[in-house]
C-alpha cells in the first residue's frame, strides 16, 4: 500500500503520447486508451487510471512509469 495523489497534466500528457505510440503495457497487455485522469503512486513508479470518475485501483491497472522515457519519478 503506498500513498496516491493526483497524476499532474506534464505526466499525464508524457504518458499519453507513449500510448498513442503503442509504448505503454499495463497488466493486461498494450494500453490503446489516453487517460483523462490518474492517481500516482507517491513513489511515482506506477499510475492507475480513472475511469468514468473511477479509480481503477486493481494491480493490472497500474501502468508502470519506467516505460516512459523523461518521465521522473
């Protein structure tokens, strides 16, 4: 369990344009859709999608951030 905040817009846009560059895995295979909005872990290693409102706080949710180049943790 580690502590969430809200993912700010420089890395939610980072990691938005390495998913329309089919960059990104999550637990579930290759991330098609952008996220609108996130929470990150405050370690900063992983981010779990809002969905509709929703966190989607499930392990293969969570993209983890090693996967996208200048994104600092």
């Amino acid at each position: 369990h580690v502590p969430l905040a809200a993912l700010d817009p420089r890395r939610r846009e980072l990691l938005n344009l390495a998913i329309r560059r089919g960059e990104i895995r999550d637990g579930e295979g290759p991330r098609q859709e952008p996220l609108t909005a996130g929470l990150i872990t405050r370690d900063g290693l992983r981010v779990y999608p809002i969905e509709d409102g929703i966190p989607n706080l499930l392990p293969e949710a969570g993209i983890p951030t090693t996967q996208i180049a200048g994104f600092d943790a």
